[in-house]
C-alpha cells in the first residue's frame, strides 16, 4: 500500500503544479456558483402580482377577489386592481404584473341563470407559473361556485321551498369540494439556488478530471514513465490503484470545496451533511471509472482528450447541471437517470428542501453505483479484447 500511496502523492503533487487543474475544478465552480447565487439572490420566494378587472361588480366577483386576498395567499399573491382589460393587458405586456384576472360583466347572473361568462386570465410568457397560479385559483373557485349552485338545484329538486333557497346559498357557501389536495409528510424547506447550482457546478468542473486523468496517461505512456514503474517490483496493479487513487482524491477535493464554500459564503443548506458527503463520495468514484472507460478506448492523448468533453458535455446536458430537472421535457428528465451527475442532483435537490437520510439519497447512491458499475465492466471488456488483439 506504501507503493499506492506513493504514486497517488505523485500524481497529486503533479496536477496541483498545473495552474489549469486549480481554476477547473477549484476556482471557476467556486466563481460560477458565487455569480448564480448573488443572481438569484433576492428571487429564492415565489411571488405573483396579479391584476384584477372586475367588469362585474357583483358578490360572486367580489368573492373571486377574496380568495385572492385570503390568509394562505397573502404572502404569495399581491393584488392590483384595473378599469378595464385593455389596462390590464398593457401592465402584463409591461411587466408590471405577472398575469391579469379579467372577471367579465354578468358574471353573478350567469351564475345565477345557468348561462355562461367565463373569466378570462391574461398572462405572459415570461412569467408562465404566475400564470398557471392565476388560472388554478380562478378555476377552482369557479369549480366551488358551480359546486354550490349544483347543490342548491338538487335541493330545490328534491322538494326545498323557495323561500329557502337563500339561506340553502349560504350554507353552500361554506361547504368545500370534497377532494381536495394536502401536502402530508413533504418537508416545508423550499430549495434555495445555490443549494442546487453549486454542487452542480462542482459536479460539472471535475468531471472534467476525466480528461485531466486521461491525458496524463498518454502523457506519461509516451514519456516512458509508465513502463519504468511498470518494469519495477510494484506491477501494473499498484500502479492502476495509485493512478485511480489520486484521481478520486483529487475529485472529492473539488467536490468538497465548492460545497464547503456554497454552505459558508452563500448561505447554501442541506439537510443532512452525511448524505452531502455520500453522493460526493459516490459521483468521485465514477469520475475513477469514466477516466478508466475513457483509456480503454482511445490511443493517443488528442483522442482521450476530444472524447472526455464529449462525454462530460453529454452528461451534464442530460443530467441537469444547467437547467432544474423540473424546467426540462419528460424525455430528458427520464435519460437524467442514465447519468451519474443526474441521480446526484436528484439527492442534493431532496437534501436541499430538507429530506433526510436514506429517503433523500437512497436510490440516487443506487443509480450512481449501477452507472459505475456498468462503466467499470465495459472497461474491463474493452482491456481484455484489447490484449487479446
């Protein structure tokens, strides 16, 4: 194990002599993750201004209204009021609300007489979740008036005088739809930009350690170095293992420090510092087996160098390292689990809005385990055809 240890120092000392090998996988996640933080600094609370047009001016607009300026609400949706939709179409266009309520005239007697004058939500592409805020809460109050009417005709129906349909309305009123949705047993944490987007640009800086590794074989292949201490009494295996060993070391390294400093500077959280050092730990041993795959299939330094970006750009463009997973389309979410770096994303998000434990990096340790696993076997195959050939 001396020999081991012995050649992993070496090969250490060598890549921190490398100026390049400190700002990949040192400082330009750290300045990357430094820059996105202080971005999306003052935007880690969801917030929908929201325009009203009441063109009705009747109770059911008004409820419409309330709803919108209710206790669970008030700290989300901020309300501005509006003469007519032209207004309010000007300050969507404008920015100066995320989405416009447009309750048309008539719209207490449609609820009344069974006819029909639907709200109309004003919206803007840039802010689509406002958006789709607006049009959930109109529907699903519209969704309770009609539920109220519904009930009132069936009482009427079923023999109810007249005289009662008043006070059979305001009872209604404060019945709610029978299904209705709770979150039980989610954590409340919400995740913060810098929780995910630093050890994303962590993961997306040392995987190319891959070709950092690579390239120093050919480097050393070629130079004679690698037959030297292949010819001493140490053998090619001590040799792998001192090689795999200081790649791993040198990506844990990397991975550590932009999550020290995403947690100390920016204010970065997780909730479970064991599972932060589990995926680190996970995503620095597959960086071991991609920088072996990527040996066993080039000849020259050019090539090992040319097929590590490839595969780096590739993985983060699948995995997730510059787009939220939950922004991307079901297709690529779903190829996000063919990747290493999109399994642990997957974990660091579920540490970041407060899980814990195996429930957070459970299946993303298993996911990455089975990436470097099928890695790790190709490569063998690959070095087995090749000394047969």
């Amino acid at each position: 194990m001396r020999v081991v240890f012995a050649i992993a120092a070496k090969d250490l000392r060598q890549r921190l002599r490398d100026r390049s090998a400190w700002v990949i996988v040192f400082l330009a996640p750290v300045l990357i993750s430094a820059l996105m933080a202080l971005a999306f600094n003052n935007n880690s609370e969801f917030r929908a201004n929201i325009g009203v047009v009441d063109l009705d001016r009747g109770p059911a607009a008004t409820g419409l209204t309330q709803v919108l300026k209710s206790p669970e609400l008030s700290g989300t949706v901020h309300i501005r009021s509006y003469a007519d939709e032209s207004a309010a179409r000007r300050a969507v266009d404008a920015g100066t609300v995320h989405a416009a309520i447009v309750v048309p005239e008539g719209f207490t007697q449609a609820l009344h007489g069974g006819t029909t004058a639907p709200v109309k939500v004003l919206d803007s592409i840039d802010f689509g979740l406002q958006a789709q805020l607006a049009r959930a809460v109109t529907e699903s109050y519209v969704a309770q008036v009609n539920a109220d009417r519904l009930s009132v005709a069936t009482a009427v129906a079923a023999g109810a005088a007249p005289g009662e349909v008043s006070e059979l309305a305001a009872k209604a009123a404060l019945l709610r739809l029978p299904e209705e949705v709770r979150a039980q047993g989610l954590p409340d944490d919400p995740l913060k930009v810098i929780s995910y987007f630093g050890p994303s640009m962590g993961m997306f800086f040392v995987l190319f350690s891959v070709g950092f590794g690579a390239r120093g074989y050919f480097i050393e292949r070629q130079q004679g170095t690698l037959d030297r201490i292949a010819a001493a009494p140490v053998g090619r295996g001590a040799l792998l293992l001192g090689k795999s060993l200081s790649t791993f070391v040198y990506s844990l390294a990397g991975l550590a420090t932009i999550t020290l400093v995403s947690w100390l500077a920016f204010g970065a959280r997780w909730a479970d510092p064991l599972g932060v050092a589990a995926l680190s730990v996970a995503m620095a041993v597959c960086v071991v087996c991609l920088t072996a795959l990527v040996i066993a299939l080039v000849r020259t330094e050019q090539q090992a160098q040319g097929l590590a970006s490839i595969l780096v750009f590739a993985l983060v463009l699948l995995g997730g390292n510059f787009v939220f997973a939950s922004g991307t389309t079901p297709t690529i979410r779903r190829l996000a689990l063919f990747t290493p770096n999109g399994w642990a994303l997957r974990g660091f998000t579920d540490l970041g809005t407060g899980v814990r434990g195996w429930a957070a990096v459970g299946m993303p340790l298993l996911g990455i385990a089975a990436f470097s696993l099928a890695v790790a076997a190709l490569t063998a195959l690959l070095l087995r055809l090749r000394r047969t050939t």
